[in-house]
C-alpha cells in the first residue's frame, strides 16, 4: 500500500472503510465476538475488517476466476479470511497490493452483492455504478 495515512497494517482498513462508507445503501456493524466490522447493503455483506495475530486485514467478495487470479499475482491476497474460500479474499498488510487494486476490490465486491439482491433492493444498478 502506498498510501501515507499512518502505519501500512492499519491503512489498508482506513483506506477500504472511508470507501465503503462513501457507496450508497452501506451500513457499518460491529460484531465483538472475534472483534469483526461489517459493511453491508441490502443487509448483505460485502466488506469486513477484523485482526488476525499481529495484523489487521481486509476481507471481500469476489469472483472466482478474479480471486483465483489475485491470489497467484500478490502474495498478500489469500482466501477469505473465515469465508468461502472460493468467493472471498483477504487483503494483508504489505507493500505489493497498489492502493487503487484494494480500491477496484472493495468496489467490485459492492457491485457483486448489490447484483446479488432484488432490484427493489438495489440502491444502484451494478451493471453501469462508478463511484465518484
């Protein structure tokens, strides 16, 4: 991460949280138990932060073949962290992941979920939404 807002374990959740928070629809929730944040739209999650021993990490949905992809090219992308492996990754602390590759995956695993309710649902059309 390449980011300069304070040490690169704990930007890479600031980072993926202020951007969670500015998609339309998103609420954040706070689970104790295993110390977890959640962003969801339509009640469904999307993005989640919580801490493994000695390191905050990022964890979101994704497409298969996409996260089959990530995973071969940086070696801090791994199978969701207490996820489905197949349709989740975590993102870990490091220097190899560019801050606009942790942007694209918080906004395609928003564009996945919101695809995934009714279209009553939908806060967005995820086929053309383009964050700001």
């Amino acid at each position: 991460m390449d980011d300069e807002d304070g040490p690169a374990p704990t930007r890479l959740q600031r980072r993926s949280a202020a951007l969670a928070e500015r998609l339309p629809g998103v609420e954040r929730s706070h689970q104790a138990q295993g110390d977890w944040d959640f962003w969801k739209v339509g009640g469904k999650t999307f993005l989640a932060h919580t801490a493994l021993p000695g390191e905050p990490v990022v964890t979101v949905k994704v497409d298969p073949a996409d996260g089959e992809g990530l995973r071969a090219q940086y070696p801090q992308i791994t199978p969701g962290y207490h996820m489905n492996k197949q349709h989740w990754v975590s993102v870990h602390p490091g220097e190899q992941v560019p801050t606009e590759v942790l942007d694209e995956l918080v906004v395609e695993s928003y564009r996945l979920v919101v695809g995934g309710l009714r279209r009553d649902l939908r806060p967005v059309d995820p086929a053309t939404f383009r964050p700001e």
